[in-house]
C-alpha cells in the first residue's frame, strides 16, 4: 500500500512538472522562430511585415553604407536578388563584401530587414549554413562553394 | 615519418582496444586492464607524435599545413594540435583510453571491472575507427606548402587552448560512466555499492565539464567583443544538455549509494548523460544547424557520428529495456525527505534538459517534416529554463537539512527564516539599485537564499563543534556547501549582469566624445602597431567617470596567414563590473571616424566565479574518502542525516 501511494505521488509531481514545461515550451516556441528566407524568396514571396526572419546569403559590392551614429547598411544577395538590411551594433569581424552572412531580424514594410543578430563565416572554410544554402538555390553548387572557399573579401 | 609513426601508434592502440573489448566480455579483468593500459600509453604517444609535426611545423602533413604557421607562437602550436576536428578527435580518443587506463588501475577487481572495461574498450575502438577511417590527423600532402595556413586567430587564446581538455574530460569521461552503468545492467549489480563506485567518475567528469564549459563561455566573453558570454547557441546547448543531465546524475546516485533506492533511475541517467555528448559531438561537427562556432560543414562525417549515436543508443537502450525492469525499488519514502527532494531535483534538472533538446532539435525536425527551415530564437530558452530553475533553486537550502524517508519540514523552515530575511532585503535592495529589473530582483533573492540558506545549513552540521568540526566534516559535505554556495553566486551574477548589462555603439571622430551610464568616453584616435604574427590598429580612448579616469586600448588586429581580423577588446575591472570597449572598423566615407562599442557588464565575475565554484565543490565530493569504501551488502541503508565526521580508517 505505502509503494502504491509513493508510485501516485510520484507520478503526479511528475505529470504536473511535464504539464507546466509542456505550457513553456508551447507558449515560447512559437514567438521565437526565425524562418530561413533566401533573398528570392524574400522578393519573390512578399513576407509580411513584422515577420522574424533569418536570411542568408553574401554581402553585395560595393553595398555597405555607414549610417547615423554606429548604423550600418547594407545588402544581402544570393546572385539573383537583394535585400536591405540594416543594423545598429558593430558587425562581426569577418563583416566584408562578398562574404557569407546570415541577418537575424524583422521584416519591415519597405520588405527590408532591421538586423538583431549578424552571423558571418568564422574561419576560412565555414560559412553560416543558411547563406550557403541561398547561394546553393540560386546559383547552383558551384558557385556557393566558389563563395565558400574564396578568401577575397577578406584578406584585403 | 612523424606523421606515420603517429598513424602506426593509433593503429596499434585501435587493436589494443578490441583486444581490451575481447577480454573484457570474457570477464578477464587483468587481461583486459593491461590491454586497456597499453592502448593509452600507444594512443598518448600517437598525440605526442602530431604535437611534434605542429611544434616542427612539418607542412607535408595536411592538418599542420591546414592549421598551423611556422611564426605561430610556440605555445598554440601545441594547442594547434587539437584546435581542429581532427586533432580534436584524437585527443577525444586519448581521453577515453585514458579513463579505461586508470579504471583498469584502480579498480577492485571482479566481473563488473571486466565488463566495464569491455564497454569502454567498445566504444574506444569505435572512436578510433572513425578517428583512422573517417578523419585521420596524420595524412600527408603530396605536395608540401611553404608555410600554412594559420590557425583560425580566434583560438589563439589561453582559454581556448584549454577548453577542448577540460570539455573532453568532461564529455568524455561520461564514456566511463556509461561502462560501468552498462556493465552494471549486464552483471545485474545495480544497487547500493554499483552506486558508490560510479560515484567518484560522474563527479570527476562533471566538474571537468563545468570548467571546460565556463572556459568557453569565458572566451566568447573576451574574444568575441560582443559582450555577452552565453547564446544559447546550438554548440553551447550541446555540452549544456550533457551537463544538465550530469547533474541530475551526480545527486540520483547519492539516493542509489545511501539508500538502494532510483537504481532504474539512476542507471538511466548514466547512460544518457553519455548519449547526450555523443548527440553533442554529432551537433558541433556535422554542419546540421547553424552555429556561430561550429567546425566546417561535412555531412558524411556526420552521418558516421550520427551512425555511432544510433549503435550506442540502441545497445544501451536495449539492454536498458532487458534489465532495468529487474531491479529493485528500494524502501519507500515520504515526499517530504531526503529521496522525494533528491528525486525532485532530477525531474527538474530532466525535464530542463528536455526543454534544451526540444530547442536544440525543433528545427531538425521542422525540417525534415515540412521542409521549412527555421531557428528557434534564445529567448526561447530564457523563457523556458528561467521559471524551471527559480523553482528547482528554492529547495536545497532545505532539502539539505532533511532526514532520508521521511523528514519533519517545521524545524527545518524555522532554522531557514534568517536566509528567507536576507533574501527579501537583497531584493528590496536590487529593486531599488535596479528599478523594474523583476527578473534581477528575482535572480539576487534567490542567489542569496541559496548562498545564506547553505551556509545556515553548514552552521546546523558544525553545531557546538567550532573549528575541530568544520574540519572533521567531510569533503562530500564540503563539496556540497561550496557548489551550492557557488550555485547562488552563479545566479545573482547572471540575473543582474544580463538584465543591468548597458551598452552602446557610437561612431566618433579623434576629439569627439560620448556618454555611457554616467562614463564620458574620449576617443583620441588609432594608431598602428604590429605583433608576432598579425598587424593592430590600436584605439586610444579616455574613459572619465567622476574622479576616475583610465585609459583604454581596443584593438582591431589582421593576421596576414589566416586572412583574419580579429577583435581585441579592452576590459577594466572594478568590485561592481567591468567596463568593456571593442573597436568596430573605420567609417567608410568618413576618414578617421572610427565605430565603438562600449558596454558596462555589472558583476560578470561573479558569472565565471560561481561556476568555478560549482567545479571546485564537484572536485572536493570526488576526492572525498567515503567514496573509496566499500558498501556491504548487509550494511544498515543510512537512515540519519549525512554523518558528520569522516568514519575512522
């Protein structure tokens, strides 16, 4: 009887532990997702307003523009499209035209994006899986392993 | 002929393994231990040997032209040895033929030595054949270069050269953990001395965990110049999970060694915690999802990963489904007792855990079930993790205190009405120094309930005793107060450095000046400069707040080998924080102008210094001697509260 009532006890604690995580899980995941947009699909799909999204791709030539104070702009292309992007905050260090980089942030009306987070390559055989994947659909395989391993950008 | 003989070694020891693995499911535990030995000795002298090509930047063999530069500085030239996949595998190897070493060492002989040694000769060999298959080290290129490439400036640094050892002891030696649970399930000795004698490995492996974590998160701190030192980033989550597990592990086990009871638990834990490092591994290596520090892309590595997580995962799960059923409940317990607050804990710490997973694979997921791609944001895991852990957080000031089986809550509660005072005066106190902060409010109350609640709670274990006491209690029950302690300095430290953290990013011109929280920040200009292997350009900056006024030198450096800029961030500490400025990159269209950015990280050491904290009160339980004696089947299952002295030898 008593290893009866242990087992009831502890199921409800953990049932109710379950429940209570289930509801975090449900409530957070949903707010927080950023869908992967190449910049063809940002143009061609008109993504509303207010959407978080992450998009991928190669910063365009001859694109980056200093803006007021720290404000920095630019455009993120996959060789077939582009989008704006804007950021308050210093890019990371391997920031450069022609190099992959994937922008976190929201859509806004004008169908550019305001940037939360910036992912750039970090060595000189990775770039972020998501602007690999734009070029990939753009472009074909080729030309996004071209991008990959080509170090231009970077070594001034 | 370096590169071969490191390759004949890890040969060697490949064999040694299965040889080990041969014996050890045999049940000839010397055999197997002697096997297990040499193949650490062979697979150690493997290491030594590509250290070697790095320290004599021999470039015929490829992962030293890849990784390392004949102008790199001495020292990362060996940490250059395992700052890359490869290496790293190799050094992965090293470490877990070096737990089946010193187990084959030390541990009493008998049929759960032998199968443990069995598993984790299993498993090594399976390491090592995807270390010699699928990513060796030491091959050779056919054609030589000059020089190499560099390794990734990034890692240049004294944190990072040790954050793979420690992350792999801890990683790693859960492997150790998994053989001897699985051993455990295969001999069906899963009870009260099984529990004592995994104990000193979970503990080992998951402070060196907590340690090769912090370094990480210490780096990223520093060196990435972002300011923030955690972002639920995919790699993060992959030792995170791990480490929450081991958690949940270390303190099942103290129900299972003190009690017979959770063994199925507990064994669960065991083997999990292990699966988890190799999900982890198959996460950082495989290119699956994006991560700002992951290794470069490569599928068909991470299928073979993927491969060997299945194999484990299904042998463990297997035999798990054989045996657990089998094992014995153990006496029964009221929910309010050391066992019900001990059990509270691990559904907590699992179900933290799952909640990480669930983050970490819903895009996996998403994917391959509708193809649309997706990332789950991080404040997913803040809303998520912050109200499980507040709660988890309130209980060992208490639980601490209860008797096994059944525990009275009166005196404990009473006993703890001091910490409860001073708790809800920190908060007040937080609340006004950083108004409308509620989840820094939250953090301080119970950081300090835990801190001073630990402390009550040692005060009761010391009782009239003074001194001579404090020193005869013993090291588990010291290790327990200090990781706990540290837990609560960990928590204040990070619920008021995220949510009082201010920053701001400014383009200045020399001469021109800006203001951050009562700091006026002058920049005077950039200059050149130039080190061993990369060329600077050096802010100077004048920080002013008050009377205090210091200088600051951010740099933005250039390492010509790797094609890298790098960002060198200047960081003045004070009691309250630290004053953090990174230098961005010249305007363009606005020569001279530079972009800054400056931030005031209030009380980050308590950050890093509460989970060292938490790895020094793991190691001190590891090194405890009642550990090292032996639990009698016919030995009273303890009903008091812990002893207070250390039994006589």
């Amino acid at each position: 009887m008593r290893a009866r009532s242990q087992r009831a006890w502890l199921i409800a604690i953990a049932g109710a532990l379950l429940a209570g995580a289930a509801v975090l899980v449900f409530n957070s995941l949903g707010d927080n997702l950023n869908y992967t947009r190449t910049p063809t699909n940002m143009v061609q799909d008109s993504v509303p307003a207010g959407t978080r999204v992450r998009v991928g791709g190669l910063v365009g030539v001859d694109s980056i523009l200093n803006g007021e104070g720290a404000m920095v702009h630019f455009a993120i292309t996959d060789g077939t499209y582009d989008v704006n992007v804007s950021y308050d905050g210093l890019p990371p260090d391997l920031f450069d035209e022609g190099q992959g980089i994937v922008a976190e942030g929201v859509v806004l009306p004008d169908g550019s994006v305001k940037a939360s987070r910036l992912v750039a390559r970090h060595d000189e055989n990775y770039m972020p899986k998501e602007a690999y994947d734009a070029l990939k659909d753009a472009g074909g395989e080729d030309a996004a392993r071209a991008a990959m391993y080509s170090r231009e950008g970077a070594a001034k | 002929m370096i590169a071969e003989l490191g390759h004949l070694l890890t040969v060697l020891a490949f064999g040694l393994t299965l040889l080990a693995a041969y014996h050890g499911f045999s049940g000839r535990d010397e055999l197997a231990a002697r096997a297990m030995g040499l193949s650490a000795v062979a697979a150690i002298f493997g290491l030594v040997a590509l250290v070697m090509a790095f320290i004599r930047s021999d470039f015929s063999v490829e992962l030293v032209a890849r990784h390392s530069h004949s102008l790199k500085p001495f020292f990362y030239k060996i940490a250059g040895a395992w700052g890359n996949h490869e290496g790293s595998m190799l050094l992965w190897c090293v470490i877990m033929l070096g737990y089946g070493a010193i187990a084959g060492a030390v541990m009493a002989p008998g049929r759960l030595k032998a199968r443990a040694l069995g598993v984790q000769g299993a498993l090594a060999a399976l390491s090592l054949a995807y270390l010699l298959f699928a990513s060796s080290p030491f091959t050779r290129l056919a054609d030589p270069p000059l020089d190499g490439n560099g390794l990734n400036p990034l890692l240049q640094d004294p944190a990072l050269a040790f954050h793979p050892p420690f992350l792999y002891l801890g990683y790693v030696g859960f492997s150790f953990v998994f053989s001897i649970a699985a051993a455990g399930l295969i001999e069906g000795q899963v009870g009260r001395e099984w529990a004592r004698r995994v104990r000193p490995w979970a503990l080992f492996a998951w402070s060196a965990l907590t340690i090769g974590i912090s370094l990480g998160a210490i780096w990223a701190y520093y060196e990435l110049g972002w300011g923030g030192w955690w972002f639920w980033d995919p790699v993060e989550n992959a030792s995170f999970m791990p480490w929450l597990v081991g958690a949940a592990l270390v303190h099942s086990l103290i129900v299972t060694q003190k009690r017979g009871s959770m063994a199925a638990w507990t064994v669960l834990l065991a083997v999990l915690t292990f699966c988890l490092s190799i999900l982890g591994a198959f996460l950082v290596r495989s290119g699956v999802l994006t991560s700002v520090h992951a290794f470069a892309l490569d599928p068909e590595r991470g299928a073979l990963l993927l491969a060997g997580l299945v194999i484990v995962g299904v042998f463990a799960l297997g035999l798990y489904a054989w045996r657990a059923p089998k094992l014995e409940a153990g006496p029964v317990f009221d929910p309010i007792s050391r066992e019900g607050a001990l059990i509270l804990n691990n559904l907590f710490l699992s179900v933290a855990a799952a909640t990480v997973l669930v983050g970490t694979l819903y895009p996996l997921v998403v994917e391959a079930v509708s193809g649309e791609k997706i990332s789950v944001g991080s404040p997913y895991f803040d809303m998520t993790l912050a109200p499980l852990m507040a709660i988890l957080f309130l209980a060992p000031p208490a639980a601490q205190s209860f008797a096994w089986r059944k525990a009275d809550l009166t005196p404990v509660l009473k006993r703890l009405i001091i910490a409860g005072a001073l708790a809800i005066a920190a908060a007040g106190a937080t609340f006004i120094l950083l108004a409308g902060k509620l989840w820094a409010v939250l953090g301080v109350a119970i950081g300090v309930w835990l801190i001073a609640g630990t402390i009550t709670d040692l005060l009761r274990r010391i009782g009239g005793g003074g001194v001579a006491r404090a020193f005869a209690l013993s090291a588990s029950i010291w290790g327990m107060t200090i990781a706990h302690i540290g837990l609560g300095v960990f928590v204040i430290g990070a619920s008021v450095e995220v949510n009082g953290r201010v920053e701001r990013t400014f383009a200045l011109m020399p001469g021109e000046t800006a203001e951050l929280d009562n700091w006026t920040f002058t920049f005077n200009g950039v200059q050149s400069d130039e080190g061993p292997n990369y060329f600077s350009q050096v802010a100077d900056i004048t920080a002013v707040k008050g009377r205090r006024e210091m200088q600051l030198a951010p740099q933005k450096r250039f390492y010509p080998a790797a094609g890298m800029p790098t960002t060198e961030v200047a960081i003045r500490k004070s009691l309250t924080g630290d004053l953090y400025v990174a230098l961005g990159d010249e305007v363009r269209g606005r020569p001279g102008a530079w972009t800054l950015r400056v931030s005031f990280n209030p009380m980050i050491d308590w950050v890093f210094g509460g989970a060292g904290l938490i790895a020094l009160g793991g190691f001190m339980a590891f090194a405890s001697k009642r550990l090292r004696q032996r639990v009698e089947v016919d030995d009273p299952i303890t009903v008091e509260p812990d002893l207070v002295a250390e039994p006589a030898e």
